[in-house]
C-alpha cells in the first residue's frame, strides 16, 4: 500500500485517498467495537439501548463507565474484558488512522537523508 525506500514520494492525491480509506477503516474499526460494546451492555449487563450506548461510548473514549450497577459475575466480566479491549482498540484505531501520515512524514525524512549524502 505504501511506497518502499527507493521510490519517491507520492503525490498528494494518492495520499488524501491513503488518509481517507484509514480513516474509514479506523471509523469503522470503532464503530463495531461501539456496536460489540452496546450487544454486551444489553445483553448480558440488561441495561436500556441508550443506556448501553452511553456507556460503550465512555469506556471507548476512555472517560469510563458511567453505570456500574452490574448484578452478575457475567455483567462485570463483560464490563472488565470491555474496558480491557478499549485500550487496545483507542491504540490500534489511532495507528491505522494516521499510518499514513507517519509513513509520509518518515519517508520524507528518508528521502532528505539520500540527498544529503
């Protein structure tokens, strides 16, 4: 997807389309994570549709849960495993969101260094 070492930079157009399918895989990325999170909270914790998503979203975003009322050793198992992977996800959403920068900023760097030389 990206250029190697030897060749040079590509243009702008090719990478506005890199940083905007990212974007779109990273949105989407968080927007199951949100859904997997709201089936959990539903189902297995029983709270309200708005309930679930009010508190997916805050364990998603990092703020964490607003609601912690949960009743059963399943409810707070989700709750932990959740909160757990929305560490993960926030890392891995943000890498796939601007890899594009980083490469294009690294490979710059890259291609000044063969000039100096």
């Amino acid at each position: 997807m990206f250029e190697n070492r030897t060749t040079g930079l590509a243009p702008r157009p090719t990478f506005a389309w890199r940083l905007a399918l990212s974007a779109t895989i990273g949105a989407a990325f968080v927007g199951v994570s949100l859904l997997v999170g709201m089936l959990g909270y539903r189902f297995i914790i029983g709270e309200a549709w708005i309930d679930a998503f009010l508190d997916a979203a805050m364990i998603l975003s990092g703020m964490g849960p607003v609601n912690t009322h949960f009743q059963t050793g399943a409810g707070k198992a989700f709750a932990g495993i959740f909160a757990l992977y929305s560490g993960f996800a926030a890392i891995a959403a943000a890498g796939i969101i601007f890899a594009p920068v980083v490469h294009r900023f690294l490979h710059r760097f890259h291609l000044d260094e063969e000039r100096r030389k």
